[in-house]
C-alpha cells in the first residue's frame, strides 16, 4: 500500500496534540462537498505517493517531536492492512487517531480488538438515511450505525463531525444526526468550504449553506444532547 499525501505538522487534527497526518488514497464515498478530491479518487500520481517504509522512516526521525498521528483520507479503513499499519505506528511510541467514515464496522471492530488506534473521528455527512445516492450507491444505514455504536462503546477517546453542507446538514438534519448519536462525548460542527470541493457544481442548487450565527444557533439547540459540541 501507499499514502497519497503527509502533512507534516499539524496542531487541530489530533486534539491536544502536535501530530502528522498520513492521508491514505481512495474513498468509497463521493460526498460532492469533499476537500481532498484527488484523494478521494486515488488519483495520486506515482511521483507523489508515499511508500510505508518511507512514512516509518518519517516518523522514526521525528520521535520526541510529534505527539500523535493521524490517518485521514480518503478512506484508511478500505486498506485491509490498516491493523499492522497502525501496530508499526504504535511500536515507535505514538498515539493513533483515525479519520473515518464509518462505512466498514468490521475493520472498525477489528482495531478496537487489538488495541490498534487510540482516538476515532467519525464523519456522519446526513441523516442514516439521507446517504443514498448522493453520498453512495447503497443504503448502508446499518454499517453506519454498527460503527456508531462501536465507537461510543469502545472505551477510546472519539467524536463524531458534519460538515454543515446543503442538502446534507441543514439545522433539521443535524438536529436529528445528534439524535442518533445522543450522549455522546463531543460532537463537532465544520462550515462548509466551497473553494475546493469534488463536485462543485452540485452545489448550483444549493446555494446557501448555514453560515456561523446559525451554526453557533444549531450548537446551542443541539447541546443538550451531546456531551459536548463545538464549532471547528
């Protein structure tokens, strides 16, 4: 396998921590508002793709310097190999956080059994049911609520993120995401950012996305709900 991107240092991605972000290549969603198209079509050209042992390298020489990393995406649990990916990440000392969309609970359950990540940040892009066909082919309600439940049950640090996008993630559609996942530790809200998305023109027809006064207005009706709900 290969990542198809690494971002050096961050401090917003893994919460408290100064980490790397190590982005795998290839998504099985096609949510038009993405901001990693090329990532999310494993359209990573050759000269631009990181091998394992290149991103353990990396990490090696920068022990004592990064607190966590991260892998993001596209989509890391498509990579069947993600458990000893993040077993050699782990042997040389670092936390693992994993971006994720939820879409295979198996893989999920499988590094929560060998102690493989450390913090888990799920993507809920819709209502369960509102996914199909904009954000995949299949209804798979299940396996995102399979995922849901795992993660809350799991004894990690974690939390579920929307991107305020419409049709997706209007004030009524996060009202009832935050249903679902009601007592959960920490719910995050993101602004939706149209300047680099994977289908821009989608988003002809939705023109208006809530903007902050009415994000802060959906966190504060939300709260209640939700351990704790910020806006990133």
């Amino acid at each position: 396998m290969y990542f198809g991107g690494l971002l050096k240092n961050s401090l917003i991605d893994y919460p408290g921590k100064v980490s790397c972000v190590l982005f795998s290549a290839g998504c099985n969603f096609h949510c038009p508002y993405c901001h990693n198209p090329e990532l999310a079509r494993g359209d990573v050209p050759p000269a631009n793709r990181i091998s394992l042992e290149t991103a353990l390298e990396f990490l090696e020489s920068r022990r004592g310097l990064l607190e966590g990393v991260v892998l993001s995406g596209g989509e890391p649990a498509l990579e069947e190999s993600l458990p000893q990916i993040c077993k050699h990440i782990k042997k040389l000392g670092y936390p693992v956080k994993l971006d994720t969309n939820g879409s295979r609970p198996a893989i999920l359950a499988q590094l929560f059994e060998e102690n493989c990540i450390d913090y888990v940040a799920m993507d809920i892009k819709a209502p369960l049911s509102g996914y199909y066909p904009d954000i995949t082919s299949k209804h798979i309600e299940d396996q995102l609520q399979a995922s849901i439940q795992l993660i809350m049950s799991s004894g990690r640090d974690y939390e579920f993120r929307t991107t305020c996008a419409r049709p997706f993630a209007g004030p009524q559609n996060i009202a009832a995401i935050a249903a679902t996942i009601q007592g959960a530790r920490r719910y995050v809200l993101q602004p939706f950012n149209p300047q680099v998305v994977l289908d821009p023109a989608f988003f002809n027809t939705y023109p208006h996305h809530p903007g902050d006064t009415q994000i802060e207005s959906i966190r504060d009706k939300i709260s209640p709900l939700i351990g704790e709900c910020v806006i990133r």
